[in-house]
C-alpha cells in the first residue's frame, strides 16, 4: 500500500501485523495510531517485507462512535446482539478464494494462490452493519480450524472464543481510500447482499491474526456506516482516537 498523506493508494496491502496476544487473556486491542506528521510504522510482514514502509497516514475516524466500535474487545458479534438484539450472520460466501497479497503474507501462502475463505455479513436487528472476511489455508480448513467450514450462519467467534493454546495479534486499523481495491471490493459485495450502498466512499476496517499451533486465519471487519446509529458499546472507549 503507498500513501500521500491521506491519499491511500491500495495495491493489495492490508492492515494486519503479526504481534501476539494470548486470546485467554482479555483480547485487548492495541491501536498504534501515530500522530499526524509521524509515519504509519507497520512491522514486518512474516517474509520480512514491510507492508507500509516510509509511507504516511493518519487513521483517525472522525465519528467518535465510530472509533469505539472499532476498538471493541472480545466478540464484535457479541457486542452488536447485546446493543441491538438479535444478531444474525448472512453468509456470502464460502470455499475456495483468491488471496489478496498480503493476505498471502499473513497466512505464509503465496500472493494470488487460493485459500479458503469466509465472507459475510453481520445484521443487528435486520440492519446490515459490518462485512468480514476471513481467510486460511486450506489444509488448515480440513485440520485445526475444521469447524470453520460447519459453521453456517452462526457468528465466527462461535468458534473462536476459548479455544485453548490459540493467540490474537492486537488489532491493525485503517482507512481504505474510495479508490483503493478493497473499497472496491467491500462495496461490490455490500450491494450484492444487502441490495444498498455502503453509504461513504471509503471503508474503515481493522484486521487481526488468530493463530492455533502455527495455522493462521486472518479476519478483516469492516464497519459500514450504518453502523453509527447504534449506541456506543459499553467498556469501550468513546473517546478522541488516540495520538
């Protein structure tokens, strides 16, 4: 991924850094939000290859809501049926998928081979409001994240969630431009599952790593802008983005 100050140029970068939390812990996300003249400072991706080297950006949502979503601990799912009851998932699809490249990075595949993969869409009381996409490799499907492909329409963390000897690297933010890929990407398949825009050009999302005995799945959410209408989650903070 380039970018020029708030201009994203998205060739296929994503967010997501390989640090490790332990998920029997609280899941406490860290935001590394720089300030604003000061670089965007990705770690390495596992090849060694930074993702966003020397590039710049300063990923601060404006909508204080917004960023408290953003930074939920534990189970967004959970949090969402909590707020606005009942959570429901709409399964987009699921199977065999083409890696973005750093996608590839993240799970140790090789950029534009397939893996499988999870999209989907999560309504609070009817009302669409985040995508996910989760991707692994697919021995792993068939191996440690087995239950994956038994989920159905019930939420991801279904299977997350007190999984023994599994870790979370902390959450990765950013701001994907209306010209970026992913933009593209995430409003093509909001307008074919829900039958609506997005409702902005850009999409804020985050992404982290869960990891059980070397087998890597990778979640990115993103957060439609509907998703503003619900009240802020509670333990999170409604706060200005941290500098």
């Amino acid at each position: 991924m380039s970018l020029d100050g708030d201009a994203i140029v998205d060739d296929g970068a994503h967010p997501c850094d390989a640090r490790r939390t332990d998920l029997r812990d609280a899941w406490r996300p860290d935001a590394r939000i720089e300030r604003e003249d000061a670089p965007f400072d990705l770690a390495p991706a596992p090849s060694g290859i930074p993702i966003a080297a020397g590039a710049r950006l300063r990923p601060a949502p404006s909508s204080r809501r917004l960023g408290a979503w953003m930074r939920v601990e534990g189970s967004l799912s959970a949090r969402l049926h909590a707020v606005s009851p009942p959570l429901t998932v709409r399964v987009l699809r699921q199977g065999r998928v083409r890696l973005e490249p750093a996608e590839g990075l993240r799970i140790h595949r090789a950029a534009g081979s397939t893996a499988h993969g999870r999209e989907v869409v999560l309504l609070a009381d009817g009302v669409p409001v985040v995508y996910a996409r989760s991707v692994l490799q697919s021995v792993h499907a068939r191996g440690t994240w087995k239950a994956i492909r038994g989920l159905g329409a019930r939420a991801l963390a279904d299977m997350l969630f007190g999984l023994p000897a599994a870790t979370r690297t902390p959450f990765e933010f950013v701001r994907f431009a209306p010209s970026s890929r992913w933009a593209a990407k995430v409003h093509r398949r909001w307008r074919e599952a829900t039958g609506t825009d997005w409702g902005r050009r850009e999409v804020w999302a985050r992404c982290s790593v869960f990891d059980r005995r070397g087998a890597r799945l990778l979640v990115t959410e993103c957060f439609a802008p509907a998703i503003l209408a619900l009240d802020a989650p509670q333990r999170a903070r409604a706060v200005a983005w941290r500098r």
